[in-house]
C-alpha cells in the first residue's frame, strides 16, 4: 500500500488508490470593486476648482476643572514599627544568653506594641499591618524560646551560656585580623 503523494503545484493533490489527480484553485477568485473616485482626464477639468473658505468647527471648550477631594496619604503605624524593632532587639538579647530575661520582658512589650499596631492597621489609610505580623511572630518566638532558656530546656541556651564569646573567638578564627 502506497500513500498519498502531494504535488508541489499548489491546489493539486494526487492519490495512489485511484490513479486520478484533482485540480483545484489555491485561492477562490475575488470580485473586483474599485471604491475610488476617478481624477479628471484631462487637463481642462481641473480648472474648475473653486477656491472656497472652509470654515473649521471652534474647538470645544475645556471642560469645568471640579476639584477632586483627595484621601489622606497613607501613613504607617508607629506601634507597628515600635513592635518590629522590639520584637528584633527581644530576639537578639534572648539569644545571647545571659540576658535571656530581658530578652523576655522587651519580647512581652514588643507583643503588646505590635498587638496594638495590627489593631491600628484596621483603620483607614494606616499601613503598616506586614510590620505588625513580623513583630508578631518573631516577639513570640523571643519569649517562647526565652522561656526555654530561663527553665533550662535548652541546653545550648541558658543562662551561664555565653554565645557571644565563642561565635566572636569563631569569627576570629574564620576571618583573621580583618577587623
């Protein structure tokens, strides 16, 4: 069984089954219509222009400038930004370790400022609800991870831990006499 074979004259096909070839057009004939307006022929016709003033329509008048009432600009809640640098500070005096307790207290403030940040946020044009939800999360990580250190959970973490001492005889070592 043979297939079909295809010519390369556009519009024709040729099949093997039937040994018969089928013409037809590549692309169906289309009516001509000339929508131009035919020019003068001669030379004569053209003179018969008139030399007409064509008055242009007045351009319209700008429309009444209403003046429009603009909404206050959006500002961010300063309890929401207090809780964000609170919430980071807590985190930082947890994990040195012998100021885990303070770590603990600054975190519980850092919660409370948050807290009252997010509820800030509720109000119109005050921004600020991501900063409220970061303190959020990271206040409670301090004092859930602060809690541990101080009731000795965490055995790498307490309070006659200092890891501020050995990750800066770390550094040292890493990065010698660079700073």
């Amino acid at each position: 069984m043979r297939l079909p074979t295809f010519t390369r004259s556009a519009g024709t096909t040729t099949t093997t089954e039937d040994e018969t070839t089928a013409t037809r057009p590549a692309v169906a004939p289309r009516a001509k219509v000339d929508d131009r307006t035919p020019y003068p022929k001669s030379s004569t016709d053209r003179t018969e222009t008139t030399t007409e003033v064509i008055e242009r329509p007045a351009t319209p008048p700008a429309p009444p400038v209403v003046p429009v009432e603009r909404a206050p600009r959006a500002r961010t809640s300063l309890l929401a930004t207090v809780g964000l640098a609170l919430s980071i500070a807590a985190a930082a005096l947890v994990l040195s370790g012998p100021l885990a307790g303070y770590g603990i207290a600054v975190a519980a403030i850092a919660l409370l400022a948050s807290l009252g940040g997010f509820v800030a946020t509720r109000r119109r044009h005050v921004a600020g609800k991501l900063d409220a939800l970061i303190g959020m999360l990271v206040s409670g990580a301090a004092l859930i991870v602060g809690i541990l250190a101080v009731t000795g959970e965490l055995p790498w973490l307490s309070l006659d831990t200092d890891t501020v001492r050995p990750a800066r005889e770390w550094l040292d070592a890493q990065f010698p006499n660079w700073f």
